[in-house]
C-alpha cells in the first residue's frame, strides 16, 4: 500500500514506524528537516520536507497514486486542507486527519462534506478515555474494549495475596464461580510462557485476559490482594488532556488538577464544576504535601515534558499516593521507568495508534489495540464468507491454521429475536465453531504475524 504521512511528531513518528514494518511504502512529509533526517535514518521510507497542505508538496509525495493520506500535523486546518486538496486535486481514496479541537466533533457533515475526510481522530481523546478506564479499573496494566464494549481484554500484574495468585490457571474458572475467562499471553521476567491448565500464575507475571466487559472487574480481583476503592484523584498538568480528564471523572471522584501556569487555570476553572483547580508545579513538595498526597489515591502526571512528568509521579509515590499514571512522549523513557515508582507509564501516540490502524487494516477489521509498548497487537476482525469460501468460517477453532504464537480468545455473535439484538460472548475453546459475522478477537504476539492474520480472514472470489 502507498501511503503518505504528513507530520512527524510524536503520532506521525509512531504510525510510521508501525507501517513500514509490514512492508508499506511509506512518504513522510514534514517542516522539520532535521526530524525527518532522524526517521529517514531509522527506517525506509522517503521524506519530503515542506507544507503537507501544499498541492506541490503532495504531488512530489506521490498524491496522484497513493492509497492513503494520513494528516496528522499539530495543526487542523493543515490537516483539514490537505485531506480537501487531496481529493479535489488528486482523487486520493482514503483520508484521514488528526483534530485536536473538539469544536469539529459538533459538525461532522461538515468534516465529511467540505473538507473531504473519511475518518478523523483526536489523539486527545484517546488518551483521556484511555486513562478514565485504567481509573475505573485500578489495579490494570491495559483495559481494552471490543465488540460494541461486549468483550475487553486486560492487561494485569500479578501480586502477591491474589487469590490466583501461586496456584496453576485451571483453578481461575473455579476461582470465579464459573464465570469465563481466557488468558491470551501470559509474560515472566519479559519472556513470553506457552500457558495450559497447570500453568502457575507466579507473583510479578504480566497477564493479559479476555472476559465479558460485565466481569472484568471480578476477574481482575483475582490476581491481587482485596484494596479500598479509589476516591481522590489529583492530576498534574491542566492541558488538553488533564482539562478532559478532570471534566470526564469529576463527577464520580474526588478530583484537584495542579496547573502551573496561572493563565491556564483560570481558563479551566470555569468549565470545571466540581473539580478543585490550584496554580502550582507538580514538583513542588510542600505543595503536594499541603494538598494531602499522602491520602490521594491516584496521581496522574500529564504535563507537556516527559521529565516533569516522572519527577512528578516519582515523588508523589514516595509522598505516600497509592497509584501514579504518568503520560511520557518518549517511548524509549516509558519503557524505562514503569514498575517503578510509576505504576503505568503511557505513550500518548501507541495509545492512539489503534484507531489509525483501524482504517488501514485489510479485511474487516472492527478494532486495533497496540499492546506491550507497540510490539504486540490485538485485533477484532469480522469473520465473513461460507465453508467453501472461508478458511475461518464454519471450522473449531483447534482445526484453523492460526500462525505460531496467535491465539483466538473470544467471540461476540448476534443473534436476532423478535427484531431484537442479542449480543452473546463467547469465551474461546480448542472446540468453539466460527460463525459467519462473528465478531474475533485475536491477540498477535508479534505485530510480523498480523498480516498473516488478515490473509487468514480474507474470503474466497465467490463471495466478494
């Protein structure tokens, strides 16, 4: 596939890396030089500096035989001007186009119509979502939805005093009172283990589930030790993401948003109705002290500097807060610094890597989820075509040709009754029956094995 990437930030960086692994050929276009000097060394892909809205600067990009166009420059109306010009000039097929302001989300005829774009996203948005669900779910790694919310998978750290915890898996099921639930991968010490029944879960193991989204929290409970529900939350930083935060989780918790910059609160106090907004930095001791870190359960670092950020969650953790988030930019620093005194260290751009991929994805592909810092993905695909046209429909699921190391977890089907949609989650077994418009759920252990995946998915001539 051709595709042309303009902006080389933080998300443009990531969906390139992320494509030019599965043999793309990829245009990145940016106004930085020397950032695309950087990425050219790192990966093949060609680079063009210049404005990605520029007619010239998209013809020299290939426009005319391109298959995608990927805006996601920090700015909208770049975005939204190369999207339009990329249809009126060049008949480009797919557009898509970062929006950070959420005043376009009010007029999407007009995103459509206007300006030409198939599908937007804001990476802000995300993100905020992302973290509210990590809140909800306190004792996560990763919470992921499919399915119409149906089915999530998690991702969590076993710790010592859960009640699965030093006993072998096929004890879970019974753990839980016959509720369902499936272990995709399971991680020790960084390695990938192979897991059947008499697999013990050991303290410090890395496990990712599937469940009915109904039972995650129950499943969760069982790979650690009982804990206080979580009430205060405090966030450090009032940006885009930590003004959406506060405004999404005010009305269930306890929330205080540090901002330093004096300006910036009193722009989001207004809008925050029952959050308490102090001007101060996130690093200022005395500050977190007076305010009472010690009895805030959850700290969630999200300034514009990574280093802000990790000083931050670092010292409210050694001031007594029971859980730290911090969101760092540089994925080489996430990597480095989480299961330390940072709980969850998040990468803005892996988070919304997913809905890009979304788009990009051959077959029928519902959802993308980047898991293990990229490496690793989990994907919902729609099983469609007969027997004879699918190698996927109608087949137990041990008799499919699945590529080494992926594993199918669950399943959501439709059923209609009396013109009404029932949704039924299937918990996958050796002997589960793929139907035609099921909803799969795979978990790829390397992302090299997603396109095996997709061909895998992909109906016989007669059906198309």
């Amino acid at each position: 596939m051709q595709i042309i990437i303009l902006g080389a930030g933080q998300v443009g960086s990531s969906v390139a890396e992320s494509l030019v692994s599965e043999n793309n050929d990829i245009t990145l276009v940016d106004t930085n030089p020397q950032q695309l000097e950087l990425l050219r060394e790192r990966f093949e892909l060609r680079t063009i500096c210049g404005n990605g809205a520029s007619p010239s600067i998209l013809h020299e990009a290939g426009a005319k035989e391109a298959d995608l166009l990927i805006a996601v420059t920090q700015s909208d109306q770049t975005n939204l001007c190369a999207c339009r010009v990329a249809r009126s000039l060049f008949n480009l097929p797919t557009r898509i186009a970062r929006l950070r302001s959420g005043e376009f989300s009010q007029y999407p005829k007009l995103i459509a119509e206007e300006f030409a774009v198939d599908f937007s996203i804001c990476p802000e948005q995300i993100v905020t979502d992302y973290i509210s669900r990590l809140i909800s779910f306190p004792g996560a790694l990763q919470v992921l939805d499919f399915a119409n919310n149906t089915i999530s998978l998690i991702a969590a750290q076993a710790i010592e005093g859960g009640p699965i915890v030093g006993h072998p898996v096929r004890l879970l099921t019974e753990n839980l009172g016959g509720v369902e639930t499936r272990i995709v991968a399971l991680y020790r010490n960084g390695f990938s283990l192979q897991v059947d029944g008499d697999t013990p879960i050991q303290t410090g193991d890395e496990v990712f589930l599937l469940a009915a989204s109904a039972n995650i929290r129950q499943v969760l409970h069982q790979f650690r030790p009982p804990d206080r529900p979580m009430r205060r939350i405090m966030i450090g930083g009032g940006g885009n993401i930590g003004a959406r935060l506060a405004m999404k989780v005010e009305d269930e918790y306890n929330v205080k948003v540090l901002e330093n910059n004096t300006r910036r609160a009193e722009e989001i106090a207004p809008i925050l109705s029952k959050t308490l907004v102090l001007r101060g930095d996130t690093t200022d001791e005395k500050l977190l002290e007076n305010e009472g870190i010690d009895e805030t359960d959850i700290f969630v670092a999200l300034t514009n500097d990574d280093e802000d950020n990790i000083m931050a969650a670092s010292l409210a953790k050694r001031m007594g807060v029971r859980r730290t988030i911090a969101l760092i930019n540089r994925r080489v620093y996430a990597g480095l610094v989480q299961g330390g005194p940072i709980d969850i260290a998040l990468s803005p751009a892996l988070i919304s890597i997913g809905s890009l991929l979304t788009h990009i994805r051959r077959g029928d592909v519902v959802a993308v989820h980047s898991l293990r810092r990229g490496a690793a993905e989990a994907l919902e695909i729609i099983a469609h075509g007969s027997y004879q046209e699918s190698r996927i429909v109608g087949r137990r699921i041990a008799d499919i040709d699945l590529p080494k190391g992926v594993s199918i977890g669950a399943l959501m089907r439709e059923k209609k009754e009396d013109e009404k949609v029932e949704r039924q989650v299937i918990i996958a077994h050796h002997d589960t029956v793929i139907e035609q418009n099921d909803h799969v759920i795979i978990f790829c252990p390397h992302k090299r094995l997603v396109r095996q995946v997709e061909k895998l998915f992909q109906v016989g001539f007669g059906f198309l």
